[in-house]
C-alpha cells in the first residue's frame, strides 16, 4: 500500500515493513455488515498459512464473541480481496491465492443480518 504524504519532503521510518514481521504478514480481516467490530482486525500471519486454517482458527479466534459466528454457513458467504470478489481454496496458501502483505480480506454473509439485526 502506497502512502502519500500532504507535507512535501516528509520521510520517517516504515515500521510496518514485511521484514519488521519475522516471517509474518500483515492482513486485514473485515466482516461486513457487522457493527459489533467497528473496523477489520490486524492479523500478523504466515504467508504459508492455509487459507482454511485462517478461516477455522486465527478469525474465529477474533470474530468467535460475536453471537452469529457460529451461524455462518460458509458455503454461502462471500469474498472479497483487495476490493475484487475472491474465491477461497481452504486447502492453498495464503501466499499462492495472492493475499500479501496488508492485504484487506473482507467477508459478507448474507443470511445474517449482525447483532440484534443492526446490520446497514
């Protein structure tokens, strides 16, 4: 992600590098529609990770108090990445399904409307 500063000659030190990360990566998870998360979650990943154990492990370990979690049916919820619809393959990377460095990963599903219907 490019960043463009409003104060000419502006440099600092990027500290959110992917070598600062130790084999790590940044992504951003957002589930839409769901208030109870004001904004996507910061996860520090392995670009090895298969995409199903993300999934079933790192977002349920942050998206799992909200009460519809367990409701999801994943067969029915939609992807995108980097604002493109995106198809997940459980068993692939991370890394090999082209989700990189600060990357932003957001999901959608459609039969639940958020906590006590307050989904927009």
């Amino acid at each position: 992600m490019s960043l463009k500063t409003l104060k000419p000659g502006y440099s600092g030190e990027v500290k959110d590098r992917l070598e600062n990360f130790n084999g790590n990566q940044l992504l951003y998870v957002g589930w839409d529609h769901h208030l109870m998360f004001c904004a996507p979650f910061t996860l520090a990943v392995s670009p090895d990770m298969p995409f199903g154990q993300l999934r079933d492990q790192v977002m349920a370990s942050v998206f799992s108090p909200h009460p519809e979690w367990t409701q999801i049916n994943w067969d029915s919820a939609g992807w995108l990445l980097n604002g493109k619809a995106f198809v997940p393959q459980l068993d692939a990377s991370l890394q090999a399904q082209g989700i990189d460095h600060k990357s932003l990963l957001r999901f959608q599903t459609p039969e639940l409307t958020g906590f006590m219907s307050a989904a927009v």
